[in-house]
C-alpha cells in the first residue's frame, strides 16, 4: 500500500509531474490519521522528520535548570536532546517511575519501550499531574491510545504505522503549544503557507502548524496511504491480535506473558542462528533477541519461531 503509493509519487516525479502544492494533501491526512491513533486533536499535531528532531525542539524550549526523569535504557532519542542541552536527567527502573516523579520537573519516557516491549504505566503518569513527553513510535499502531492529556507526545511512522522513514508528529496539549519555541521556523509553517516563503514579517499559524517543518515529500505520501487504514481499525482488536501472537510465543517458550506485542528473549547464539535460517526478522537489543508481532503475523508465525528455537 505504502510502497505502492511512493512509487508512484517517484515515478511522477521523475516524469516532471509532480507540483510542489500536490503533496499538502498527503501531509494533511497523515496528520489526521496520526492525530486519530494517538487520541488527540488535529490542530494540536506538529509534523516532522524525526522523533529526536522533535524532542529537542522541547528540550530547547525549556529552562536549562529542567529537572528531567526517564527510564534505564530509555531510546536515546528520547534522552539525549534533554541531557545535549545540559538538563540534570535521571534514570530509573521502569517499575521505579512513578514514587520519582515529585522529584522532578518533567518525565519523558517512552510508552512502550523500544528494547524489551515495556508497557509504562500511563494511568499513573496522567494521575501524577506531572509534565510529561510521550513517544509513541513503539505504540501507535497497535495499542490504543489516547493521550490529550499528556504535554508533549511525539512519534515516528517507519515502525509500526507502516509508514517510510522521515515522517514524525509532535502532539501538544495542556497549554504546551504556548510553552513550545518554533525554533525551526519557516515557511511551510506560516498561517498561509505559500504566501509565506519571502520577507517578514514573521506570520506562523495559530494552531500546533506552527511548529512544522518542511515536509519529505515522499515518506509523506507512504504515511498518508497507510495510516488512515490503521486508523479505520478498531484498536482493540488491533491489540488483541498483536498482544495474542506475542503472549502465545512467551506461552510456548515456558515464559510469563508482558502484555505487549514486543517480546524480548534471552535466546543461545544457536537459536538465534535457527531464527534466522528459518526467515524470522528480529533484532539484537541490549544482549536479548526482540521479536515484534503486528497485523500481518499469523499463528503461523509464532509456530515458526518456536519450531527454531525448540
């Protein structure tokens, strides 16, 4: 679906076709259907590249003396832009989050985390009333969300929202919108973006476009293409289907069920060889075999999976 829908955009392109103005389109419904998945307002969506891009957009519109808590392990996209701007960022357990979050200004963490499949605990974390930086690249797309109530919420399309690399969101809410420097200002965010290209003065849109960069074309029309589909799904059942096919491979390795479609096991050297003979794609994460299970997996799959390793 996505790849097809590139494709085409390429060829257009290629052939001379394709106007500048024809892609508005694509990046608008992306960024409804992300909008959609993750449970927030489409004025409230920023588009992007990168979940790192993003995220330092927030660290460098909060003071340096932000005191920042995450989780041990956490992705470094997540991590990194708050500790490069010179913020005290402090690293605990993933069980260990919420009795921290008094001691600090702000918690940004993933909501699922990319090693292991972690889910956090995101009821704690709306009750706790803290500010709060969600990435979602590992749980949109298969878990249901709603997340209006969080700060900042951010998340790339190249994981599970089948989507090409080089699209991200960055959702604001609570007041954040007002709290968020568009530090990369620049025409594709101005309130009429194609009177916007030359001279000031400065006139960005009201709303979360103000904060948009210049879109890659191309990953924009894959996401536009696979998205709305994910998001006519009902989640529930998105997560069931996923969560299933992870629990019963945990189930036939003898292991306690986690809840997430994300799976990450301790297997030999040797089974990871047989894995990978046998054509099942996963990855090495922090010395553990990660395994993800989305829509196109089938029981087969975890059959597969156990076969090699048994």
């Amino acid at each position: 679906m996505a790849g097809d829908a590139v494709a085409e955009a390429v060829e257009r392109w290629r052939r001379g076709e394709a106007r500048p103005p024809d892609y508005d389109v694509h990046v608008e419904t992306a960024r409804r259907a992300w909008a959609r998945l993750v449970g927030v307002g489409e004025h409230d969506v920023a588009i992007g590249a990168s979940v790192s891009q993003l995220i330092g957009l927030v660290a460098a519109s909060l003071p340096v003396s932000t005191r920042v808590l995450t989780v041990r392990n956490e992705f470094t996209s997540v991590s990194f832009p708050f500790a490069a701007r010179g913020m005290s960022v402090t690293e605990v357990s993933s069980e260990d989050l919420l009795s921290h979050v008094d001691d600090h200004d702000l918690v940004a963490v993933s909501v699922v985390q990319s090693a292991d499949g972690t889910v956090v605990d995101l009821a704690g974390l709306a009750a706790s009333g803290k500010a709060v930086v969600l990435d979602v690249t590992q749980a949109a797309g298969w878990m249901p969300l709603r997340l209006g109530w969080a700060d900042w919420v951010v998340g790339a399309g190249y994981k599970w929202l089948l989507a090409p690399r080089g699209t991200a969101w960055l959702a604001t809410g609570r007041g954040a919108l007002e709290r968020t420097i568009p530090m990369a200002a620049n025409w594709f965010a101005a309130a009429e973006r194609w009177d916007g290209i030359y001279g000031l003065p400065l006139r960005l849109a009201e709303d979360a476009r103000r904060l948009d960069v210049s879109p890659a074309w191309f990953a924009q029309v894959g996401a536009a293409a696979s998205m709305p589909w994910l998001a006519d799904l009902d989640p529930d059942t998105v997560r069931d289907h996923c969560v299933g096919l992870a629990d019963a491979t945990l189930d036939g390795l003898g292991l306690p069920r986690r809840g997430s479609a994300i799976i990450s096991v301790d297997f030999t050297a040797d089974q990871a060889q047989r894995l990978a003979e046998a054509g099942v794609v996963g990855s090495i994460r922090a010395g553990r075999t990660r395994l993800g299970f989305h829509l196109y997996n089938t029981t087969a799959d975890v059959e597969l999976v156990l076969d090699s390793t048994r």
